[in-house]
C-alpha cells in the first residue's frame, strides 16, 4: 500500500489550484467550483421517509459500495495524480480509537502512520491504499476528500454515499459523469 506526505511543492500546486483544502466545509461551493453534483445511487433526492428508511441501514452501503469504489478507481486510472486530504482536528480520541478498532491490523498501521503528523495532504501511490480510503468513506468510518488535479475535480466522502463532487472545469466535470453512470450510479445536481 502505498501512500506518502504530499510534498510542499505539491500542496503548493493543489492550493493554486483548489484555493481550499477542506472543501467539506465550504458554505457555497459554486464560490470556487462551477460544476457541483452529488455522486448517489439514486438520481433524485430521497422523500424524508425514504431517507429516514435508509439511516442506519448497513445493507444499503454494502450493497452499493462496490460501484463507488469501481468509479472512484476508475477516475484515478484517468488521472495522472490523486491527492487526499484528512481533517485531523475533526477526530476525537474517542472517535480515533473506534475507527482503529474497526480497522484489520496493516489498516490501523496505516490510519495511525497517517495521524500521526499534522500535515493532511497524502499523495496516492496505488490502487490498493486508494481502495483502503474509499472504503473508510464507504463504511462511514471516517470521511476523505480525493483531489484528482488533471480532472481538477474534488470527490468528498460522506454518509449514505452521498459524496459531494466538485469540478473547477465542465470537462472534468463531464469526464467524471461518463465513469460514475457507466458504473450504475448517478451526479444529482
């Protein structure tokens, strides 16, 4: 699994590029990303009753999980580079402690190698450890944003695989659609 400290050249490029690395918590995204969508497994918004239907519903993940990791998979294979960026303030020690317990043995190795430095920005090295990120979306054990910089697309993790998806270019943008409906899923703008 490979995953490594982007370095300060690479943050510097991403930040020209994105202006913002915790994009999670942008008030109005369309601010800095034109093209704005929500990668789902449904291409409408869920009534309230189909949403609180679904809260807590594991199934609902396991069933459609696979097709978020095969598209998100496939939008690194069209991407020269992947970047992730963590929010480590956002955890408790609590909250640590539960995601290492939900974790096999290689994978806490990892999530504590990753906390343990202050720095967020991770560069991507492979499929498997991109496989071990998406899956810490999927599960909702804790939430990653992908930064694809050819795209200059950003990916959010988030519950009920709901991930926010934004795009600095309508071609990134477009790109990322074809691979997501290509894999059963939708972009609800």
């Amino acid at each position: 699994m490979k995953i490594e400290l982007a370095t300060n050249e690479e943050i510097e490029k991403l930040y020209a590029k994105y202006k913002k690395f915790n994009t999670h918590l942008l008030e109005n995204p369309k601010e800095i990303f034109p093209f704005l969508g929500i990668m789902d497994v449904y291409n409408r918004v869920l009534t309230e009753q189909e949403a609180q239907d679904l809260l807590g519903y594991e199934q609902h993940n396991l069933r459609y999980g696979s097709r978020f990791l095969t598209a998100i998979i496939q939008m690194y294979h069209k991407d020269d580079e992947l970047f992730a960026y963590f929010n480590k303030k956002a955890v408790s020690k609590a909250e640590f402690k539960f995601i290492l317990s939900s974790l096999n043995r290689m994978e806490a190795r990892i999530f504590r190698k990753i906390f343990a430095t202050n720095k967020g920005i991770y560069k991507i090295g492979d499929k498997e450890a991109l496989e071990f990120l998406v899956n810490l979306s999927i599960k909702e054990l804790y939430f990653v944003d992908f930064f694809f910089p050819s795209l200059e697309t950003i990916l959010v993790g988030n519950y009920e695989l709901c991930f926010p998806i934004y795009s600095k270019t309508k071609a990134g943008f477009e790109q990322c659609r074809e691979i997501i409906e290509l894999n059963e899923l939708f972009i609800r703008e």
